[in-house]
C-alpha cells in the first residue's frame, strides 16, 4: 500500500494521528480501526499530495483501490473451496493459512474468525476508494474523460467491496465518506444500517456512475480486471440477485436482529419486487456483455491452437476451457494478477516426471462429484437408466469409454456414463487426463491416466502431497500446463469472476422465480447444456427422468436451475455463496463429506466410500460472526444471531 511507504514529514502530524489511532482504540468498531496507524494519514500532509499530484502516482493509486478484490480462487481468502462440499484436504493442512477446514467441521469462532474481512480487508479498501475520490480532482495532468473513468471505476470498487461485506455478515455500515481525523468519539461508534439501506446505497452508486465507465477494454490483455461498463453490469444484477434470494428477502429467521436503536436491521417480509429487478439487471448485464463487452459462450472452435480431436473431448474442454483459457470471450471479469493453484488440483501422472512439484491436494470429496448429471442430462438419482444404488461397484472400461476412462481399466459404476463436465472438472483413479503435453489425435491409449491407490504415482506415497479423497480438480488445471523432466510449467491465467455462463443461468433463475416456467428459461438453460452435448431440459426430463414433470413447475425447476448452476460453476469459488444465499446449506451441508478409501491397493477395496467429516451445520453460520473484540470496542454494533 503506497501510504506504508509514506514517511510523516512533521511532528505535529505525527502527533494528531497517534492521537486519532488512541481514539480509535477506545471507541471504535474495527471498521474504522487502524491497523497500522499510517492509514489514517490527515487530508493536509504530503502523502496524499504526492499521491495526487501528477497522472503517474494517481495511477498506482488507482491500482491500490483495485489490489483489495479478493482471488475468488485462492482458498486462503475465499471460503468457498473448504466451507463447503466442493473440497477436502490432508490434515494437518500445510499448503494453506487460515485454518482453511475449521469453518467446516463448525469451529467458526467469534474470538478470532476465520475469513475475517470486516476487520482486514474490505473496510480498509473502502477508505482507500473514498480517499482516491476525495483527492482525484486535484490531479493537474490528466485528460478530463480518463478522470472521468477512474472515478467511475473506484465507485463502482466501493460498491463491490460493501457488497462483499454484506454477502458474508448481512447489514453492514454504509461509509459514505470516510471520518476526519478529529472527529469525536460519539461520531466513530457507528451503527449498522439497514440491509434495503445497504442495497440502495450501492445499487444507487452503481446507476449515477454507469455513464462514466467505459464500455470495453481498448487493449484487453493489458486492462483484463478494470471496471467497463458490461462488468458494472453484471456487479449490480449479482447485488440484486442475491438481495432478492431466500436468505436475504423475507427470512424471518432475522427477526430478532434489531440494533441498539430498536431499528430491524433485515426486512422479514418477501417481495417479488427484488425478483423482478434481479432480472431486469440481468437482461440488461447480458445485453451490454453480448453487445458492447463481445462475449459469448467459449466453445472449443475458438482456440486458436485446433487439435483434431473427438467430440467427446471437445465437449470436456468446453468447460475446462471457458475457466483456463486465458481471456476467452466468456470471461466478462477476471482477477488481475491472480493465482490458480493448478499444482493442487494436478495428478501426478507420470513416474518418470518430476512428481515433487505437484501438491495434488485439492481434493473433490464425492458430494460435489454425484452432483453432476448423468449423460442423459439429468441427476443421476433420478435417471431410469442409471445404475444409482450400485453405483460404486466396479466395471470395467471398454471401446466406447476411452476418452474419458482407460479401456480395458475397473473403475467405479459412479464414472461411467456421466455428462462431459463431470469429466472436464474431475480427475478420478483410471479416468483419461487429457492435455498436460499429450495431445494425440487418434489413439486415445496415449493419454495420460489418474492412478490413484495406495502406491501408484498419483496416490498417496508420502505424508503430504495426496489427494484423501482419491479424486482431483481438473477443472481448474489448464490443459497446456505440462509436467516436465524437472519442473512443472504451469499455463497461467486470470482467475475467472464472471462468466457468460453464469449470467445465463442467473438471468433464469431470477424470470423463474418472477414467472415460472417459461420458453424462456428452458432456452437460456439449453443455451448451456447444449455446449457439452446434452439434450434440453424439457426433453432429458421427459425421457429419462423418473420425475418427467419436474421441469413444468416453479419449485421443480428452481431444483434444475440451482444443480445446473452448481454443475456449471463447480470449483470456481461460487457454489458456497449461492447455496446460503439460497438458505438450502442446512441440507446441502449436513451430509457426510466423502471420499475414496485411498490405503487400498485393490480396485475393489479403494472403491468404497469413506467419510472424512460429519458435518453439523448452524443457522448462525449463514451470517459471518463480527470479532467479539469489534463489539466491545463498538457497542452501537450488534451481533449476528447465534453467535
């Protein structure tokens, strides 16, 4: 952060923000609280003037107010991967900080909490936004139109960064501006607003700043991450998405979070109104991607490298693809300057290549991979043909099944049979691993394959760098990475935040719950399935469902739309935020986390389920718990219910 780098220049200065961080101490709730006392740098020192004080530093400015999004795909700032039932991991866990599995096996704690970006993080980026806005126009070097875009993006910043806040604890403060430095006491002891409060504040600074933003990026791979436009967009239709949904728009579970006040700081009663803007938002976010942005659906037609390869591949990298090829026109945002760790959802797939850059410890646990449907495009617990109660008996791979299994190899019945995104996002023991330097058009006996038992090259050897579950996230690991003689070249690429894909499917969800079923929605849901080659929604569940009406009423279809949404965004930081925004984690999360039996040589010993954690989970969990220590400081703060 450029004001760590800052030096106070007078004593006096010196001597009011030591003062101002004392105050802080006694009254104030950590939203305001300085961390390192150099944050709260009075407006008249020179800092902030050689901050602003010609284009350049504004600039690296600019880039300070953008660091603070956080990697969606970093397990160590984003809940989603181990909070939930997407993923598992060796203990004790040395590859992560946070104490990554603990929010999982209910150990979230109001002392020091996991994941806490009230306190670090997200109020800190907000005051850096407001700061940037305050001080910009003082900028002599710069063209009025870029002027204009900067302030339009680090607005629309700070309206995201509230968002975040209010996705993880409910009502938050709203911080309009940010306090002077010798504000009293009373003035710093804020209160939370309320959550319509909340919503109308960024949605508002989202609309009064949409026609300041540009529309697309001039040069994408240079400006890949900045605000357009079409991005703007999709931030407000995902705001108002998850404001319209079943944990935030009529849950009566929060009638008792009132304030010191009185005030009700959740609205207990339901409105189709939030719905219809959800969709109005995301009509309008399609639009401006399809339009001004240029994005589409990625297929695998459009890599610019083309291998002659056959369907059922092309339909696999589809979706592995959309996530890592790097700035694909599906990508309507992506994480600047991220991180996927590809080495932890990476098989070790060769003896004779070097193993020990491969942590391989990114584990799908099998909830998340009996998620998937079967290639029939429905459930597997609802397909006629689908062996479901045996399904983890062995059987063995023949002609048929060589790109996605090694003929002539036993795997479980749970493998066989499964859509092409099981199959892109999953590595399995005996499942084809495609890419990772074999490209081999015709003979699909060329490929690499996942070993995963006791002893084999991607199993368990040693007393870390194993999968416990037996299964991998090759969804996340780009096929062009390549394990070689002696390192592991990994094909970098930017963390995905939105995809088309994914506006697609939240577009549905919103009209379904507006209008139930509709042309539609089928459309937009087929728009997707049809890419990996699965048949309609109406017609799969007509054909091969044992609920074939499932697809014609509201609730049925919500089902389809909340699986195929999970399918689609599987392993992408997503799943954990919309099943509690759905309020479905109180099932969704109170089934055993399993896995394959790992210690097992044999085929049909390693075959069989193995439970790693059994989960209880809490109603409170649903809201983030603010630091108990927030809360003393701060007594107009009040807590999440339950904690």
């Amino acid at each position: 952060m450029i004001f760590l780098q800052l030096k106070i220049k007078n004593m006096m200065n010196y001597l009011i923000v030591k003062c101002r961080c004392l105050l802080v101490l006694l009254s104030l709730s950590c939203c305001w609280s300085c961390q390192k006392f150099i944050d709260v740098v009075p407006d008249n020192i020179a800092g902030i003037d050689n901050a602003f004080s010609v284009r350049s530093e504004a600039q690296r400015y600019l880039a300070t107010c953008y660091s603070y999004i956080p990697n969606i795909s970093d397990p160590n700032v984003n809940p989603a991967y181990f909070a939930g039932n997407e993923f598992w991991h060796y203990q004790p866990v040395n590859f992560y900080r946070n104490n990554v599995l603990e929010v999982a096996q209910g150990q979230l704690s109001v002392t020091n909490p996991q994941f806490n970006i009230w306190d670090n993080g997200m109020f800190q980026a907000i005051r850096d936004c407001n700061i940037f806005l305050e001080n910009i126009g003082r900028v002599p070097d710069i063209e009025e139109y870029e002027r204009n875009y900067w302030i339009g993006e680090v607005n629309v910043l700070k309206a995201y960064y509230h968002y975040l806040l209010m996705r993880q604890y409910g009502p938050i403060p709203n911080i309009k501006i940010n306090l002077p430095v010798i504000a009293p006491t009373a003035e710093t002891r804020v209160f939370r607003n309320t959550f319509d409060e909340n919503l109308d504040y960024i949605v508002g600074i989202i609309d009064s700043n949409m026609n300041l933003l540009q529309e697309r990026y001039i040069s994408r791979p240079t400006e890949a991450g900045r605000i357009t436009k079409t991005v703007a967009a999709a931030i407000k239709a995902e705001i108002l998405l998850t404001a319209a949904s079943p944990l935030f728009n009529g849950n009566m579970d929060y009638a008792s979070l009132v304030d010191a006040k009185g005030t009700k700081l959740m609205n207990t009663e339901f409105s189709i109104a939030k719905w219809e803007k959800a969709a109005e938002a995301y009509k309008d976010a399609i639009a401006y991607a399809e339009t001004i942005g240029e994005n589409k659906m990625y297929t695998y037609s459009l890599e610019a490298v083309q291998r002659v390869i056959p369907d059922s591949l092309k339909f696999e990298l589809n979706i592995r693809n959309a996530y890592t090829s790097n700035l694909n026109p599906e990508i309507v945002w992506a994480k600047t300057n991220s991180f996927v760790y590809q080495s932890a959802g990476q098989t070790k797939v060769d003896k004779g290549r070097a193993s020990v850059f491969v942590a391989q410890s990114l584990a799908p646990t099998l909830e998340a991979a009996e998620l998937f449907y079967s290639n029939h495009g429905v459930p597997i617990t609802e397909d006629k043909t689908f062996d479901y109660a045996n399904r983890y008996e062995l059987k063995k791979a023949v002609f048929k099944d060589r790109y996605y299994i090694r003929e002539g190899e036993e795997a479980a019945k749970v493998h066989f049979d499964r859509e092409p995104r099981y199959y892109g996002s999953i590595g399995f023991d005996r499942g084809v691993w495609y890419g990772n330097g074999r490209y081999s058009e015709s003979n699909a006996a060329n490929y690499f394959y996942v070993q995963s038992r006791a002893y084999e090259v991607g199993g368990r050897t040693r007393i870390d760098a194993f999968s416990i579950t037996g299964m991998f996230a090759k969804k996340i690991v780009s096929p062009e990475s390549v394990i070689e003689q002696n390192s592991y070249s990994q094909k970098r690429y930017l963390a995905p935040i939105y995809r088309m894909s994914a506006l697609y499917l939240a577009y549905a969800e919103a009209l379904n719950e507006v209008n139930g079923p509709t042309a539609e929605v089928y459309a937009l849901l087929d728009k997707i399935r049809s890419k990996y080659g699965l048949p309609g929604v109406k017609e799969a569940w007509a054909n091969y469902s044992k609920n074939p009406n499932k697809p014609d009423t509201k609730e049925g279809l919500r089902a389809i739309i909340q699986q195929e949404r999970m399918i689609e965004l599987m392993f992408e930081g997503q799943n954990f935020w919309d099943i509690r925004r759905w309020n479905i984690a109180n099932t969704m999360y109170t089934k055993a986390t399993r896995g394959f039996n790992i210690v097992k040589i044999s085929a049909k010993d390693y075959n069989v389920p193995q439970i790693l954690n059994n989960r209880i989970y809490s109603f409170r969990e649903n809201f983030w718990p603010i630091k108990e220590e927030s809360i003393i400081r701060n007594r107009n703060l009040v807590q999440n219910p339950g904690w």
